[in-house]
C-alpha cells in the first residue's frame, strides 16, 4: 500500500477562545497515497511538527487496516 504524504500549504489560522483571545494554529492539508484529503489543526507550539508527525502516523495505522 502506498502511504506516501503529500503535504498541501500549510497556513497560520487563528482561532478565538472564550474571551475572544486569539488561538494561534497550523491548517495542515494533506493526501496520504490515494486516500484523503486529510486536514489537522495543530495548535502552533514549538513541537508542533511532531505532533503533526504523531497523527500522520496514527493515520497511516488506520489505513493499513482498512480492508484492500
């Protein structure tokens, strides 16, 4: 199975929490071989690419159990 990741442009989003402060996050497009479009929400911290890595992976794990 082809699980190769093809990122779109990621894009620096706000969000606003109850007080209406800004919520800074990265919108994160992308197609995982032939499945998707996937979009994550990371919350824009200094580990943010490894949280994107975590849930890239978690994906890929769902997929390969997928019936072919």
């Amino acid at each position: 199975m082809d699980l190769t990741v093809v990122y779109g442009v990621i894009r620096d989003e706000y969000d606003f929490d109850r007080d209406g402060t800004p919520v800074p996050h990265k919108l994160v497009p992308f197609f995982i071989g032939k499945h998707g479009p996937f979009t994550e929400r990371i919350p824009t911290t200094p580990d943010w690419g490894q949280e994107l890595a975590r849930r890239v992976a978690a994906l890929k794990v769902s997929l390969q159990s997928l019936p072919t």
